[in-house]
C-alpha cells in the first residue's frame, strides 16, 4: 500500500485534518485473527471457534521531522495521539482510513541526529479494516471486504417498531413507545460515550431521536444478535431494510483490506 501525503483527521466532530510534514518511513500493519483452538489430544485434527473475527490492530508508524518546526510538528502529531476522547481518522491513502484512537508515541532522538526529531507511534483501530473515505448512500460496496453502516437517518412514521436489518440477519430495533412525539431519529455505527468525569467508551448501534431533525438524544435500541448492520462486497444498500419509517437515507462506506 503506498503512503501518499499520509494525514490524520476527526471522525466524530468537525473535520481538522492534521498532515504528516514528512510521511512515515516505516509501517507495521498486521491482519490477526482472533478465533480460539482446541487442541484434540492424540489427534492430527483440532478444533476451530469463533471464526470469522480480527483483532483490533495496532498499526505501529516510525518516522521523522526535522529543521526549524520539528518540535512543533511532533507536539501537533503528539497532541491527537492523546486526544482519546473523539474518534480518529488515520489515513494511508487518500481515500482510505482506519478508524480509531492513539495508543501510544514517544520521541527517539539521538544525539547523531540534533536536526532531527525521531518518534514511533502505535495507532489502535475500532475496526479491523480500512474505510472508504467518500460516503454513499447508494450503490454498491465497491470494496474487497464486507463493509459497515455507518449512519442512517430516518423519519418516524408515527406507530410499530422501528426496525432495521441487514443483509446477514442482524437487526437494530427502536421502541415505538420510545418515539411518541418524536419524528425523527438516528442510527450510528459507533459512538464514544461519556461515561462520567471524562471517561468515555465505545458503544456500537447508536441511537437517537429528535423532534425537529436537528438535536437528538440517546434512544434506547435492542439489537440481534449483533448492532453493526453490514452489507457484503458487491451488495447493494438495498439489503438494509427498514420498517416503520419514512424517509431513510442509509450511509456507508466501502470496506477495504489493503
């Protein structure tokens, strides 16, 4: 995969894209699975489970800044690693991201290099594949992995269960009792939750409501089995239904390994 003007960005508030001065010389990327084995005693056959999952990866960057800024480039670069309180973008192409946090980054100078301002840094990703940076709403998944909803927005059509599925049998389902008076709402595919003095965590199907369209509220949703609706490669956005609503607009992105 070639890194071209290699950046940073927010996912989950307004966009502030960060670029790398100078692109990362080097790029750990690893694909782990994360299925468990059991071993058969005696056997020349064993026992697989829990196929089908990645590990959250951790994509390690090494590089460099150098002359009058590079200080100042490090504590920019610096600054979004620590910021774990939104949702980052972190991009190797120019239409493909991970979505995640920073882990960790530290600087390695040496006295060799005064000039220089060394560092590696250790990006965790949410989710085990890259992102197509241009959001659709229709079409196909035009990538080579099964791909993820990202947003959906609907308006509610006044009674029943709101109910959304995908392609694979997953489903979100809102309340109707829940959406008395209410005319619209929203389903997110991941959001960072504060749960009190500024510790936040991940909660996947993320839901909504509103009255005008503008400012939601967290709704209560069940999901089954799983809440991250899904459309597979070459599918349409069409196998996203919906019951119960009326205008819909279903937001996704391609899915991608390398």
């Amino acid at each position: 995969m070639t890194i071209t003007s290699m950046k940073i960005d927010y996912y989950d508030i307004a966009t502030n894209v960060l670029t790398f001065s100078v692109n990362p010389q080097s790029m750990d990327d690893q694909i782990s699975s994360n299925y468990d084995v059991k071993t058969m005693l005696y056997q020349r056959y064993h026992m697989f489970f829990g196929l089908g999952g990645l590990q959250p990866k951790q994509v390690v960057l090494t590089g460099y800044f150098f002359g009058t800024n590079k200080m100042t480039d490090y504590g920019n670069l610096a600054s979004r690693w620590a910021d774990t309180q939104h949702i980052h973008k972190l991009y190797f192409q120019s239409d493909r991201f991970y979505l995640g946090v920073g882990q960790n980054i530290k600087m390695t100078q040496t006295s060799s290099r005064t000039n220089f301002t060394d560092y590696v840094a250790t990006f965790q990703t949410f989710i085990g594949i890259l992102l197509g940076d241009s959001a659709k709403t229709t079409g196909t998944n035009g990538g080579n992995v099964p791909t993820y909803v990202t947003t959906i927005t609907g308006t509610y059509s006044g009674s029943g269960n709101v109910v959304i599925t995908d392609g694979y049998g997953n489903s979100t389902t809102i309340n109707g009792a829940s959406l008395v008076s209410y005319t619209h709402w929203r389903y997110s595919l991941v959001k960072l939750v504060n749960a009190g003095s500024n510790l936040y965590y991940t909660e996947y199907g993320y839901c909504e409501k509103s009255t005008d369209g503008n400012t939601y509220t967290q709704v209560a949703a069940t999901h089954s089995p799983w809440p991250i609706l899904m459309i597979d490669v070459g599918a349409n956005v069409s196998t996203i239904t919906i019951t119960n609503s009326g205008t819909n607009t279903v937001t996704f992105r391609d899915g991608w390994i390398v």
